[in-house]
C-alpha cells in the first residue's frame, strides 16, 4: 500500500470544521473552537450544516457529508478537523470522496466516533490520520488543557521524525519488543467495523484501544468478538488508553471491575500489551499519528514514534 501524508500545517493554513456525527450543544461551542484556532494564526471554515440537529446526529446524512466531502474537496483546505464526536460518521463512509484525498491529502483530526472515518481513509486512500482533539470539545476550552495543545499542534506542523512518547503512567505487560504501524482508536468502533470493508487492519500492527461510559460487560463483549475474530492474535502488540467511567454503575449487582476485563488481553496479543496511556475521552490527551510506524518496548514501558505524521 503507498502511504500519504498531508503536508504540515502553516500559519495562516484553512481549517475547516465538520460535525460528522452528533450534533453541537450548546452552539457556542463552535464560535470558542473557532476562536481559539484563529488566534493560533489559522484561518477557519465551519461546514455549513454544523449547527443542525436531527435527534442524536448533527444533520441528515446528505447534509453533513456534504460537510466532509467539500473540505476534502477544497484546495484551500488544508486540515480538516470534527467539532465532537458522538455517533454517526460510520453511516457516511460509503459515500466519502476518497478520490479527492488521494488526489490532495490532508490534516483529518478528532478521535472517538472519528475511529471510523480514520479507518476508512487508511484502507481506502493509506492516509495517516490523526487520533487527537476536536475543536467544541477541547478546544472550547479556556484554556485548552496544556498536554493536550502541545502534542496536537507538535504533530501537524512538524515533520520531525523518531521522538519517545512522554507516558509517566505507561506499563507493560507481556514483556517484549514489537513494532508496527498504528492502528484503532475508540473500542466500539473498532468492533463495530469488523467484517466491513472498512475494517481496521490488525495485522502486525500495534492497536490503540480507549472507550468511554460502557460497563464491563460491554467492553468484555467488544473484547470477545475482536477475539473471536483472530484479531487479537493478529496484532503485533497492544496499546490501551483511557476507559472512561467503564467502572460498574450499580455497586448493588455483581460484576467485573474493568481493569480486571482489560487484563486479560495479556492471553489474547502475542506482544507487549501497554496501559496508562494519556489518550481518550480525558482532559489532557496525546494526539496520535495513525497509520505511523510505532516502537513499543515492553521491558521498559517505552513508546517511540519512528516517523512524524506530516510531510
């Protein structure tokens, strides 16, 4: 597969801001991401549909693919970045302008419900996407949390290769050395696109995981059927981010905690299997280059990005 990449972001470079999935409450939301951005020295675009709302997705299909379809189709464009996440952007994904990417690559920033549409880019174009912050959401912020604005722009306006990952918190199990191109993202999705043309491409690659507000049991479900599915064994090593609010809700009922659900992929990924890692639906989060080579060093609970995700 030839590999793209984006050029690197510039000062003065169009951003243009979807709404993919689940719509944007509240709206001003949209105009603090929009600020924000724009005192970094970046001029922006939001899609024409981001302020819509059809029950848990922001607009109909044809509206906001509409949105993606023309940033990506845009020559101005040179990143294009979710304003949230939520549910949705797998039901665009038949109907995405992947010739358009092939043809002039760009930035694709956001994570969560983005884990679809960043598998779909890398199957069908082999374009490094971004696992990273999502304009109304930590860019709303004020201030932005500093991790989270540091590793973001680091990793679209610099094409400097080979760096460590700086994981205080980051250990290892199933001690070891694996190495391979970074894929995944947010659990649900991961599982969700098995079995579709869009799946994520285990194979001797290093797998992001991170989930958000789902029990045990859910987890231990998504789990199975990536297990089921030879996935697991097919990966060269696995690296889990946060679990958010996974913890049982009722402490009146029995169940598994989720720590004890997530270490059982000791027995399940023939390599190192990495937790700790500051990525997911948390307030200071690396971005992540997907699609890059990654180093994972299990006897030293070292990450090491070997390439930079930007040319």
């Amino acid at each position: 597969m030839k590999i793209l990449k984006a050029p690197r972001l510039r000062r003065g470079d169009l951003i243009g801001l979807i709404a993919p999935a689940g719509p944007i409450f509240p709206v001003d939301r949209i105009e603090r991401g929009v600020r924000y951005l724009e005192a970094q020295g970046y001029r922006v675009e939001v899609g024409s549909g981001a302020v819509l709302a059809e029950g848990y997705l922001a607009g109909s299909d044809t509206q906001r693919l509409s949105d993606l379809n023309g940033m990506l189709k845009n020559p101005a464009v040179r990143m294009v970045m979710a304003l949230r996440g939520g549910y949705g952007t797998m039901r665009l994904l038949d109907g995405v302008d992947y010739a358009a990417v092939r043809r002039d690559p760009k930035i694709i920033v956001g994570f969560s419900d983005l884990t679809a549409l960043h598998a779909a880019l890398w199957r069908k174009c082999g374009l490094v996407t971004f696992a990273g912050p999502m304009a109304a959401v930590e860019f709303a912020q004020t201030p932005p949390d500093p991790l989270t604005e540091e590793s973001f722009w680091r990793n679209v306006t610099s094409a400097r290769a080979q760096r460590a990952i700086d994981a205080p918190e980051l250990s290892c199990s199933n001690i070891g050395q694996a190495e391979g191109r970074l894929v995944g993202g947010n659990l649900a999705l991961v599982a969700g696109l098995q079995g579709t043309r869009y799946a994520v491409d285990f194979q001797n690659n290093i797998l992001l995981l991170e989930e958000v507000d789902e029990a045990p049991y859910r987890v231990d479900r998504m789990l199975q059927q990536l297990r089921l599915s030879g996935a697991l064994k097919r990966s060269a090593g696995i690296l889990l981010g946060a679990f958010t609010a996974c913890e049982p809700k009722d402490s009146a009922k029995p169940s598994r905690s989720i720590g004890e659900v997530l270490a059982e992929l000791d027995a399940d990924c023939p390599g190192p299997v990495a937790t700790g890692l500051p990525h997911g639906h948390i307030a200071g989060k690396l971005t992540l280059p997907l699609g890059t080579v990654v180093r994972l060093k299990g006897s030293t609970a070292r990450i090491v990005l070997t390439e930079s995700g930007v040319v």
